[in-house]
C-alpha cells in the first residue's frame, strides 16, 4: 500500500489536503491524472446507469437540505458510533476498537495510546454528520448539515422526477455527488475519508416485485465492476446477515474487493422497501403514494438502491492496476489501468530534439489531442519518457523516429502491456488508437 501511495504522489493521481499546512485529517486532493480517473469512472457510470437504460433518470441535487430530511432518514437518531475518549491523552476512540484492554468506564480499561488505566470514559454516542449554520445566526433553529448520503436528494425529488420525466413505475433516478462523514476511524488511504464522492442509484419498484429487482441490480452491478477490468479473483458478494442489515433494509449485498489491507466493500447493493418514502411521506405531510395507470392501485414505492464510492472504486481500480515486474533486469512499475479509465491514453514522444522530429511529433500530438487526452513529452531519455508513462498507465505511447520524417510518415506505437512496437502511418493513427482503447 505504501508503495501505491508514494506513486500516486509521485505521478500526480492524489495528494493529501493542504499538505503545505501540514494535512487535513483524511482529506484528499486529486491531481491531474487522478482527477482524470475519476472522472473517467463517473462518466463511465453516468453513461451505463443513465444514458444506456430508458427507465433511469439523472440528478444533481445540493448538498445542503432541509433539517428534516435527516430526521425523516433517521440520521439525526441513529447515525452514530459509539465512542470513548481517554481523560488523560484526550485521544478518541470507537468503543469497538481492538486496541482496548478492558471495558471502557470501568477501571481496568487502558488507553491503546498512553497506556494510561481508567482514563477511558464509558461509550457515548456521536453523530457523524457534520454540522454548519445557514443564514447570518448561528443558533440551533439555524443549524443544518452537509449530507452523509446522496440518496435523500433522490427520495425528496422523487415526485417531482416522476411527474417531470413522465417516467412510470418501475424506473430509477441516479446521481453522482459529494458526502461528508465525520469518520472517527478514518484511514487506509482514500478508502474512508471525511468528504467523499457517492455514484447512487434509487430504483422506484412495485412492492412484491422487489426481490426480482434485487437480485437484477446485485448481477448488473457486479458485471459493471468487472467491465472495469478489476481481478476476478479479488472480487466477491458478500451477503448482510441478520445482525450487520441496517435497520431500513430488508436485504443487501456489498459488493467487495481484496484490497491490501483485507476484504471490503466498495459498493452496496440494498432492498430498502418502502422505508424511505413512507418517512418522508410523515415527515413532510405530503402523499408520495403512486397511482398505478394500468390497475388504479395506490402504493409506496419500494426501493432497490445500489450505492457505489467513486473515491472507492478508483482505489480499488488503482491496487489492482499497480504492477512490479522485471524488464531485461530492471523492476519496472506499471499500472494496468483499463484503457477506458486510464487519465493519458496516448503519449507522443520525439525520439530526439532534431531533424524536424520535434515539429512532426507536435503535428501529430495536436491532431490526437482532439480526439483523446493526449500527452506531449520531450524531456529526457526515451527509455525514462516511457518509464514514466508505464507509472501513469497510459496505454500507448507513440515515438517518431528519423524514418517517420525523411522516410515513410510511419510512428512506433508502443503498447504498455505487451511492449511490443508496430510501426503505423501516422495518418492511421487515431483509427489504429481508437479501436484499441474502446471498452
Ligand atoms: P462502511 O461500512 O465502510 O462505513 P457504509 O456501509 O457506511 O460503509 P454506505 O453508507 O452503504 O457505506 O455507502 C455506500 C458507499 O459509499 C460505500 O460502499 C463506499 O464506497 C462509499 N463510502 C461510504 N463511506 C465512505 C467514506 N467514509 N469514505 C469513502 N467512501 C465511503
């Protein structure tokens, strides 16, 4: 993991929170390439979840709602961990954590930190949402929060979707945006952060046809993490039992991955009934009932949600593209990234600053710059030029050489993977790249 991090320093994909102020506790920068991974994995959703099916929506909804909305969700009562804190290092603690000898409040429990015993306060509970103030007074009637969820932006406009799109039951809204959570274990990397992307989607069913929704959704969804390229083998469904289902859910299954630091859930998949909706229905005194055209019955929509981190998943896409491996003696490091989701797709490189190989390769970089995200580099030895691009993942890297200018109008195109150089017309090139970066 140490080495993953350092990389993705080093190569711009992600830098930690005002780092020059010493860093802001599990909060993360995206650089150049990472943004570009990111954005490349939201649009991938965005298109798959929205633009490809009929009978799903889009959304953007704000990040600051109505205080309601978090007492109708239940996340003013019941998003909470309960913590300790330690009286003598003023350290904070989940009362879960394995670290504690003993029973918190009792004097035999010793803080995991200074060792100190029977400084640890008995659980209390503590909500992690965070808190800010809208408007000039910063007194309680005032007080609001940025939301730890997008799916109450989805439940609080389910109406007003419905009856704008002219969409019927069975179909689905979907949004991709920013969640806050005031994580007191945060950490391994960007995995759990205090500011988050969500990808969500809410799927509006008819109650008795929820379990066929179900299990759809958990299949769609697990095909669309393995179109990302990721493992099979560091794959795998796990199924909520008894004791680990949320309060709302009647079923669920988080989709995992085998990250270096053990299993763990990237996306969740939820049959929430009709919990959300009969809430707000009560919490806002407005009917959100749904009149059947075809049989006149009215009823609450029940929920199928699946619920994905974009943060997560290019976590999860960044581990299992990194790569060491041994070429003609040295270690290489390379990221697998598939095709689709890699930030730079072609890098052009003259082989050398002269006899026109500058002017050719930018001719040839303007051109597929319009095309693809493209990456001029003339500094340094090829073999360094290449290196660096293998560290970012860009699949192709195209080289023009002595023969491109005096002889025929041919590039070497160097594949990442295989290594292996074809020469192409340069004015092929962008038939030759596109055909083999689509996925
Ligand atoms: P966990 O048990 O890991 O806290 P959760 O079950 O609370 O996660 P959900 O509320 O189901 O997570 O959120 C759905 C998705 O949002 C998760 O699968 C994850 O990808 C992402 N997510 C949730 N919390 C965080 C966080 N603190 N940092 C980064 N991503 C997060």
């Amino acid at each position: 993991m140490d080495k993953l991090v350092s990389l993705a320093k080093r190569r711009g994909f992600v830098f930690q929170s005002s780092e020059i102020y010493g860093g802001l506790g599990s909060v993360w920068d995206y650089g150049p390439l990472g943004a570009e991974l990111k954005a490349n994995i939201k649009a991938r959703w965005w298109r798959s979840m929205v633009h490809e099916r009929e009978d799903i929506e889009g959304l953007d909804a704000a990040i600051l709602m109505h205080p309601k909305v978090w007492e109708a969700s239940g996340h003013v009562a019941g998003f909470t961990d309960p913590l300790v804190d330690c009286k003598h290092c003023k350290n904070r603690f989940r009362a879960d954590d394995p670290a504690i000898k003993g029973t918190p409040g009792q004097p035999d429990a010793q803080c995991p930190v200074c060792g100190s015993k029977g400084t640890l306060t008995a659980p209390r509970l503590f909500n992690l949402m965070f808190k800010t103030f809208m408007g000039p007074v910063e007194e309680a009637a005032a007080q609001i929060y940025l939301r730890p969820e997008t799916a109450q932006g989805i439940y609080v406009n389910y109406l007003n979707v419905l009856q704008s799109s002219r969409q019927r039951i069975p179909f689905g809204i979907a949004q991709i945006g920013k969640a806050f959570r005031n994580e007191i274990t945060p950490g391994n990397f960007t995995f759990r952060t205090r500011e988050f992307e969500q990808m969500e989607m809410q799927f509006f069913v008819k109650p008795g046809s929820d379990e066929g929704w179900f299990d759809f959704w958990r299949e769609e969804r697990l095909k669309w993490v393995q179109g990302l390229g990721l493992r099979p083998e560091r794959l795998r469904l796990h199924r909520h039992g008894p004791t680990e289902l949320a309060h709302y859910a009647k079923d669920a299954y988080d989709i995992q991955y085998e990250f270096p630091f053990g299993w763990n859930e990237f996306e969740g998949i939820h049959n929430r009934a009709d919990f959300d909706l009969s809430r707000h229905q009560q919490f806002s005194g407005k009917k959100l009932e749904y009149l059947d055209p075809a049989t006149n019955e009215r009823f609450i929509p029940y929920v199928v949600e699946t619920s994905a981190g974009a943060d997560r998943t290019a976590l999860a896409v960044l581990c299992d593209a990194y790569h060491e491996e041994e070429v003609a003696g040295e270690t290489r490091v390379v990221l697998r990234l598939h095709p689709a989701l890699a930030p730079i797709k072609v890098a052009v490189l003259p082989l050398v600053n002269k006899d026109g190989m500058p002017e050719f390769a930018r001719r040839v970089f303007d051109d597929l710059r319009k095309h693809v995200n493209a990456f001029h580099d003339d500094s340094g030895s090829i073999g360094r030029r290449y290196r660096r691009q293998d560290e970012a993942g860009t699949p192709f890297a195209v080289t023009v050489d002595g023969q491109s200018v005096a002889e025929d109008g041919t590039v070497t195109v160097r594949s990442r993977d295989t290594l292996q150089q074809e020469r192409v017309a340069a004015a092929q090139l962008l038939d030759y790249l596109s055909s083999r970066l689509r996925g």
